[in-house]
C-alpha cells in the first residue's frame, strides 16, 4: 500500500535526508522525500498508525500530515495557499534583515576605508553587533531553530551552516566589544558580515519560494478551472448546488459559455467543448449524445443535458492531480548518487570548516604567504588581520559556500516543472524514473488495434460491378445496410454506421438469416440480398467470373471484404477496414527520424499487419500474437540490450506495458491499461507520443544541467573558500545564487514547445 504525506518545515536537501532516514526507521515504512512538492510517498509492508509516523518526523524537527483521499483538489489548493503564505512571510524576513542590516553595512564603511570606528571603538563594536544579533534573533530566528532541531537530532542540514557562520560572525563582535573593555585580545569584528549573511540567505529564501511556487503553476492553473457550482434536475426542477455536491447520475444542465461541473455523458444537445485544459489542444471537440464529457472543460455553442458519471475523487481532474503529486514525490535513478553525496555532505563540509579554522590558526606561515600573494588582485583578502580573525574568516566562508540545496534542488525541481507541464498538455506522468527511462529509450513498440489505428472498423470504399456512379454505390450500402442492421457483430455495425454517415435510407429487410462464418441473407422489398464472403455468394449461385471482375479492382490485403448481391446479380462490394490514425504515419516518421526503432506487435494476421507496417513506415512487426506473446516480444528486445517503450491501449497491452522499460497509455484506452503504464496520454492521437518522447528529453536534459552545474559549484568553491580567498558574504551570496539559479533553470521548461 503506497500512501502521500505533507511533509512541512523542509529547507533543504539536508532536510529531506532527514525526514527520509526517520521515516525509513520506521519497521515497515519505506519512504521518497520531495522537497519541491512538500510530501512524502511512503510505501507500507504492514500496518503503522499516524501516530508512529508523526512522532518519527516530528523527532526529526519536521511536520507530517496526511492527504484527505476524498478530496485531492481540496488538499493541493490547501498546499498551494500554505506555500503563498510563506512566500509572504519570506518576504517580510527579508526586508526586515536588510532593514537591520544595511545601517549595520554603512556603519561599518569608515572602518573599513579610514580606520575609523566611529564615534568611539566601543559605541561601533556594540550597536553593529547589537543589529547583527538583531538579524539573527529576529528574522533569522527560523533558521536557527532548524539548525538547533536538525542538530539535535544528529541530522545537520544547511541551516546548521548558515546558523554556524553567521552566529560565529555575530560573536567576534562579542569578542570585539571585549576586547575594547580590555578583557580579551584583539580580534576583526565581522558581526556585520553575519548579519549581511543572514541578510541573503533570507532573499535567497524568498526569491527561491517564489521559483518553486512558479513550478507547480501548471497544477495551480488546472485548480483555478474548478467549476465551483453546477445546475442539477432533482424532482423536476432545476437546482444549482455546489459541484462536490453532485453526486453519479444527477443530470445536470450546462449553458453556453459554462464550465462542465464533472466528468459525464452527454444525453441531449449538441455543442463544441473546450477541452484544452486535458490535451493542451485549443480547438474545442464536438460533443453529441452519447460522447463523454470532462468535469471543469467549457462549453462553447450550445446546451447540453449531462448525466454525471464520476465525481470528487472519481474526476478526470482529480486523477491529474493524484497522477502528478505521485510523479513529483517519486526519485529518478540518477538522483541516488546526490542523495548520497547530499547525506554527508553537512557533516563533511563541518569537518572542512574546522580544518581551514585549524590550518590558518595552526600554520599562518603557510596560509598566509597564499593570501599576500592573493592580496594583488583580489581586493578583500587582507593578510594583516591577526591570526584568529584570519582563521576565522576562512572557516566562516567555508561553512556558507557550501550548498547541498542546490543538489537536493537539481532533480526533483525540474521533474515537478515537467510532470506539471505534461499534466497541461495531455502527458500525465505517473514515476519520475519514467522520465530517465524514456529519455534513453532507443525502441518504440506499438500495438496495433487502437493504438496505431482506431480500434473500430468502417466502410473505407464501395465498389460497384457496374459503372461506378454516386447511385450505384448507395444502391450497394443500403442493401447490405438494411440486411446487417440485424446483425451485431462488428463488420456489419460498420456497414450501418456508414449508411447512417451519408444519410442512405434503408428498407427493413425480412427472413434475416446468418451464415455463421460466412455472412448474412435476407429479404428487401420482396428480393433476396446476400452479403458476406465470396464462399457465400458462390454458394447462392453467383458466377465466378463476375467475382474475379471486382476482386481485381480490391487490390488490399488490410481489408475484409463484404460482397453484396441482389436478385442472384452481383452488385458489388465493400471494403471494410480498420483505419489507421491520421496522424500516425507523420508520427512514426518523425520518431524514426528522431533515432527510435519503431516496432509493431498485433493479434492480427499476418497480411493485415504487413500492408500497415509498410504503410506506417514501421521498421518490424510481429503478427498473430497473444497478450503473452507480446510481453515475450518485449522481453526479447530487452535482453538484446534495447531499452523499450510500449505504447498500448487495451486490457490485453497491460502485461507487455509491465514488461516493458516503460509503459505508455493511450488514454482512450481501457482503465486497466492506463493503471499497467508509466505514462498516460490523454488524447488518442500518436502524436501524445511525440510530446512525451520531448518532454521526457527536455526535462532530463535540465536534470542533467542542474546538477553539472551544482557539482561544479561546489568542487570549485569550497577550496577557493579554504584558501581564505572568498569573502563570507560574496559566498553567501553565490550560494543562495546557485539555489535560485537551479530553480529558475528548471523552470525554463514550461517553455518547451512539445
């Protein structure tokens, strides 16, 4: 049993490794934190009440709750409105940081230019350390009790660095302050560098709530499209009633321009549906009786009468918002090794602090030529500044350069901006591994029924035995029309659904009998009609000859043939096909032009499924084959060494979307097929598969950036630090900057055009 907890109070990278590592010490609890989404998928091999999971988190200084099932919207809205409010509370820290501490900064300019401590070295010592502490006592407060909680808890995060830094910074002013009193040696007094560090940490805070607010928008935009009332028939009158109030099979009314309050079918009129919000496709769909509806698309032209046939958690809507909230508190495999990295990485960046302090106190000879030798381009290093201050400010730099959050920040940012813009343009992605996977996908295996083609057949031509003329040919449709009308099986459902499409009338016939196996006979108006296979109407006396005269002309292996005679004369003949997609044939193309192997796998014969192939452009295919034949097929193309994407619809694809690397559904499909992938399109048109194939590419090619460049940053930054070479304020600034930096490359993904 899987389950989703809101996880609140995380920062950082550190912070997710502690909520992970105390939930995992949970017996039977195994958990994947996301710092971006806030929550915690927790997958459970038994029993465990709340009660264990919130003492184990809130042991780790953190927050759990748990996600209503019944109303995921309610819950995300809920989420969503929390990270504004600490969006704005963020923004009040910040300000009142640099509130307190440019006077501080200012303060200390003629200090730093002249020497001078105005108006007296101990009225300077003391108000800029009063404002220093002033900073971190107040809008830094936060962030020292996070440290304090995480340390306490022998989980350091990066608060434990800024905390550490800027606190040491505060305290030399302390000691500075003692000093001009006369009761301690001489030290430099970087109390307004502590304060300017917190100072930044707060805006680097800010500007990356701000960011991350930004990466769920595409989930904020599909909430704000709720319908927040319908208008319902109860008891013969019209009632309008809030939406979560409707319940399966109210019929409601839905007016021109109104939001359809929920997923249902249409029983009367006829309009244009907005459904953009689903399938990222502006032109409105025409919606009949019969066709489905979904909950919180717009109607366009005209009313409709809609009976309702899902509702709260049973929505279109809800299922995206379960789908993404699953995807974006799922891991990518390459995330392992960071987060390994990120769990020692406080602890050893505390290890490479205290070094740099002992080294430059210890052996100032060798630490200091370093830094005259620096002092010639590089303006703040300052070799005369005593021993201690020296040590000081290398270990100070240290401990604020280092930035885990940009690790933790790199993968899970940029999978929660790609699942929400897939959720907006119909690619629901349910694991983030599925992102990685299908990134390096170099195989495309396609059912046929359904998926390549539409899964339902149609008249496709006529052939007439005579001159082909517009009356010939309606003369040989309402025949076998008016014959197969009482029949159910498929190809004689097609033969009347093309009738009824071109609007031929059709006499009701007598004496129906069924062939099984080779067609049907009947009587209109008096003269016995036979449609069927050719067996059939050789059996019924018609002459050879006149069969081959048509056959020539049919020249299809993909098609079923339905002859139709009339009065022992044959008439003709109807080609009925399964028709591939229209846009299926651009679409492979274009995927194998794109470097992927296309494969077919289909129950049908072998002739039907070689004229699509080769229509298609597919490079194989396999024909004749069970649901158990597909899963070996794939398997086949798995061990040797491909890696394979299954693309499928129907109940009998669920096995091979398992087998394969990673599964995608076209949504059109059944409910147990979408449930069997890793992927769900949402749209029934192949070029889905496109978008997903981009998106799977664009989102891990920001993965991969993001962490180059965090990696980079630190590798390169913690030594320069070391070397005493980085004011602590330039580095606070540059590591609050790469946080920000990674987020904002992140979400430069919702302008990728799929």
């Amino acid at each position: 049993m899987r389950k989703i907890y809101r996880i609140a109070g995380m920062h950082c990278a550190g912070c997710v490794g502690s909520v992970e590592k105390s939930l995992n010490a949970v017996d039977g609890v195994e958990a994947s934190v996301s710092l971006p989404a806030e929550s915690a998928t927790l997958t459970f091999a038994r029993d465990v009440s709340f009660e264990e999971l919130a003492a184990a988190v809130e042991g780790a200084g953190y927050e759990i709750e748990p996600i209503a099932e019944a109303d995921r919207g309610a819950a995300e809205r809920s989420r969503l409105a929390e990270t504004e409010a600490r969006s704005r509370e963020a923004w009040r820290a910040m300000w009142t940081a640099w509130a307190l501490t440019v006077p501080a900064m200012v303060w200390m300019l003629p200090e730093m230019f002249a020497g001078v401590r105005w108006p007296s070295p101990l009225v300077f010592d003391l108000g800029v350390t009063l404002l220093g502490a002033a900073v971190l006592a107040g809008p830094g407060g936060p962030t020292l009790r996070g440290a304090w909680r995480s340390a306490r808890g022998r989980m350091p995060n990066m608060d434990v660095l800024i905390a550490l830094g800027a606190g040491v910074s505060v305290l030399t002013g302390v000691w500075a302050v003692l000093h001009v009193l006369g009761f301690a040696p001489m030290i430099m007094n970087f109390a307004p560098v502590g304060a300017m560090i917190a100072a930044i940490h707060l805006t680097g805070r800010f500007v990356e709530a701000k960011a991350r607010g930004r990466s769920s928008s595409a989930i904020q935009a599909l909430l704000s499209l709720e319908a927040p009332t319908a208008r319902v028939e109860r008891e013969g009158a019209e009632l309008e009633v809030p939406t979560r109030e409707v319940a399966v099979g109210d019929v409601m009314i839905i007016r021109p321009g109104e939001k359809i309050p929920t997923d249902g079918v249409v029983l009367e009129g006829r309009s244009a549906v907005d459904e953009s919000l689903a399938t990222g496709e502006s032109i409105p769909v025409e919606k009949e009786p019969g066709s489905s509806v979904l909950g919180s698309t717009v109607n366009h032209s005209g009313a409709l009468r809609v009976r309702a046939t899902g509702v709260g958690e049973d929505t279109f809507l809800s299922n995206v918002i379960r789908l993404v909230e699953e995807a974006q508190a799922s891991k990518v495999p390459i995330q392992e090794f960071a987060d390994r990295v990120t769990a020692i990485f406080v602890p050893v960046i505390l290890v490479v602090a205290l070094a740099a302090f002992a080294g430059w106190f210890a052996l100032p000879g060798v630490f200091t030529d370093a830094a005259r030798w620096a002092s010639g381009f590089v303006p703040w290093v300052n070799p005369e500044l005593g021993r201690l201050s020296l040590a000081l400010y290398a270990a100070v730099a240290v401990l604020v350069i280092a930035c885990p959050c940009a690790l933790g920040l790199a993968t899970p940012t940029a999978l929660m901006v790609g699942t929400g813009v897939g959720a907006t343009r119909g690619v629901l992605i349910r694991d983030g591994a599925a992102v990685q996977t299908l990134d390096r996908a170099d195989t495309l295996v396609f059912d046929k029924t359904g998926t390549l083609t539409r899964g339902a057949p149609r008249v496709v031509e006529i052939f007439a035995a005579g001159d082909r003329t517009a009356d010939t040919e309606a003369r040989v449709l309402g025949l076998a029309a008016a014959v197969e009308d009482a029949s159910e099986h498929p190809l004689a459902r097609a033969v009347v659904d093309e009738a009824r499409l071109r609007g031929i009338p059709c006499s009701r016939a007598a004496d129906v009998e069924a062939r099984i196996g080779m067609g049907i006979v009947g009587h209109v108006d008096g003269a016995p009609v036979v449609v069927g296979s050719a067996r059939l109407l050789r059996g019924e006396g018609i002459p050879d000859e006149d069969i081959a005269r048509v056959e020539r002309r049919l020249g299809d292996d993909a098609r079923t043939t339905a002859w139709v005679a009339a009065g022992g004369r044959l008439l003709g003949a109807l080609a009925i096909a399964d028709p591939v997609k229209e846009d299926a044939r651009e679409t492979l193309l274009e995927l194998s032009r794109r470097g992927f192997r296309t494969v077919m796998l289909t129950g049908d014969h072998e002739a039907v499924a070689a004229a699509v192939a080769e229509h298609l452009g597919i490079d194989d295919f396999r024909a004749g084959l069970l649901p158990a034949d597909k899963v070996e097929a794939v398997r086949q193309l798995r061990a040797e060494g491909r890696t394979v994407a299954f693309v499928g619809d129907g109940i009998n694809d669920a096995p091979a979307l398992k087998a394969a690397d990673v599964g995608i559904a076209v949504g059109t499909g059944t409910d147990i097929a979408i449930e069997a992938a890793d992927i769900t399109l949402v749209q029934g048109d192949l070029r889905s598969v496109l978008r997903a194939t981009k998106l799977a590419r664009a989102t891990f090619r920001k993965i991969r950036e993001n962490l180059f460049w965090a990696y980079v940053y630190n590798v390169v930054a913690i030594p320069v630090a070391f070397l005493g070479l980085l004011h602590p304020v330039i580095a606070e600034a540059a590591m609050a900057l790469s946080s920000i930096s990674v987020v904002t490359n992140a979400n430069r993904l919702r302008r990728t055009r799929l």
